[in-house]
DNA sequence: TAGTGACTTATGCGTTTGCATCTACTCTAA
DNA sequence: TTAGAGTAGATGCAAACGCATAAGTCACTA
C-alpha cells in the first residue's frame, strides 16, 4: 500500500465521516443534501449557470443532474430558461426563494462545517485546501 | 467564509473530481464502485464483519448496505452466515471468489489512486493522510 | 446549403436508495 | 423470570439514480 493509496483512503473516510455526521444534523429542511448542495453551486454563481457547467461540480449524472433541476424548479428555487446564445442550452438561476432557502440552510450548515473542522490548526486547514485543490485542478 | 469553509469546500471538490475520473474508468467489471467499497472493506479485515460494523465505513444507509449484500451473495461474492455469539446478529466475510474480484479490480484502480495524487509531493501526501485521519477519529 | 459529427439536455426503463417500520434478539433491573 | 428499553438487520414503498438513447441544435466542410 503506498503512501498514495493511504492518503486516498484516509480522504475518503473523511470524507465519509463527515457528510454522514453533517447529513444527521436536523437543518435540512425539505431538501436532500444533493439538493442543497445544487443550491449552493448555484448561489456561488451570480451570473447564470449551464446545466453541463453545474454537472461538473457535482456528484451526479447528468440526466439525475437534469431531474433534480426539474424538481427544485417545480418546487420554485430555480428558474431556468433558455440560453439565446445556444438555443441547446439552459440558463440556471436561483429563484429568490431559492436563495433564501440556500442561505437559510447554509448558515447552520456552515457553522458545523467549522465545528466538525475545528480540530485542524489554522496551519493544517491551510494545508488541506491546498493540498486538495491541487489535486482537483489537476485534471480538468 | 472561514479557512474550515473553504478547507471543507476544498476536500469536497477533490473527492468529487476524482471520483468522477475513477469512476470513468473501465475497470469495474460487473461491479458499481459502491459495491467495490463493501468488497474492499470486507478484504481489509480478515475477521468477519458485522453489518453494523461494516455500515460504519460505507456511506450507505442501513437498508441500502443490507439489500448490497444481498445481492453481493447472491452474486457469491460475499458470505453471510449468522452470528453464533449474537443471533441478532450477521458475520460478513468475503468468498474466495469476491476476494480474487475485489483483487483484480483493486490492483488497477490502486494505480489510478497513485497516479490522480502523484501531482503531489511525498511531504503533501503524509500531510493530508495526518490532517483527514484526524478529521475522522476527531468523531467516532 | 446540405450533410456529418459533436454537443446539450431530456426521457424510457430497470435498479438502487432512503425513510419508516417490522421482527427478532439482547440486556438490565425489578 | 419477566417487563421494558435498546440494538441488529430485513422489508414495504415511493422517490431518485444511472445507463442507454432520443431529440434538438451547433459547427464545420464539401
């Protein structure tokens, strides 16, 4: 087992760790963390977001991507409409409502995040959002 | 937003884009990369596993790991036999042949591990395997 | 300008997921 | 020894997922 491979492994479980202790706190509201997490790369954004572009930032195929959309706009968070310049294309765009659940959710949401984090020193957070955005622009 | 913010936001992106290249990869055989996880996990421990045990490495809710191993030994790939000591209970090991299946996609896919993080230095690898090993013992 | 291949999103369909709940067993203590 | 609380895993069911593919649009070329 090399170095590598614990490293990746030891990311994982972190990763698994965390998202199951953040998906048991009670401030979801009406949304699965997917959905949530949609909102989120939504609100990011100001400008409006294709569909593909959104893909590439979460963990979903694309036609689940594609349903999921269709939900929240249904249920009035997003707004998407065509793009004029590419008539394939959508344009993706929190509804207010939208923003205000994602806000509303992300604030508790965010205070965990700095909880569960906390036993990092300021040092080691530095470290790991280095260290993992170099491993994510490498190869995109 | 706070260093853990964007720390945390960071690990997610890398988790997310390289499961994405992993799971792009062709060679997963007949496997999901879920279903490789419960495999893996199961090849680490050479004890049998409790299902409960065995949950707590899997980002799976209880219901979904229990029907996975169904059809893992459906697919003889994993034996199930009844707890002697708890007859509640479920003792999970692998067959001989899940153990060559979880090998021989294991063996390729620990390539592209060792690859996918080879943008980093050997000093950025022990870092983030220390940083994200605290971040999952800091909670179980 | 008609044809071909690439690209973007949507849809059909079978499988898998999570939530709620159930059954079966264990543990504690009266 | 037995009632009641707690734990382990399974099951019913609706919702969501991924794969394959369709439909519509773009871009390039003959």
């Amino acid at each position: 087992m090399t170095r590598a491979n614990e490293a990746w492994e030891s990311l994982m479980k972190a990763y698994s760790v965390l998202m199951k202790q953040f998906n048991a706190e009670d401030i979801w509201g009406d949304l699965t963390m997917r959905e949530y997490d949609v909102l989120y790369q939504l609100s990011k954004c100001d400008g409006p977001l294709r569909m593909s572009e959104l893909n590439r930032h979460v963990l979903l195929s694309q036609p689940a991507l594609s349903r999921m959309v269709d939900r929240l706009a249904d249920r009035g968070y997003v707004d998407r409409c065509p793009d004029p310049g590419d008539r394939r294309g959508v344009r993706l765009t929190l509804t207010p409502a939208g923003r205000a659940t994602q806000r509303q959710i992300g604030s508790p949401h965010a205070r965990s995040v700095t909880r569960a984090l906390s036993v990092l020193t300021p040092e080691e957070l530095e470290q790991l959002a280095a260290i993992t955005g170099k491993l994510s622009q490498s190869e995109e």
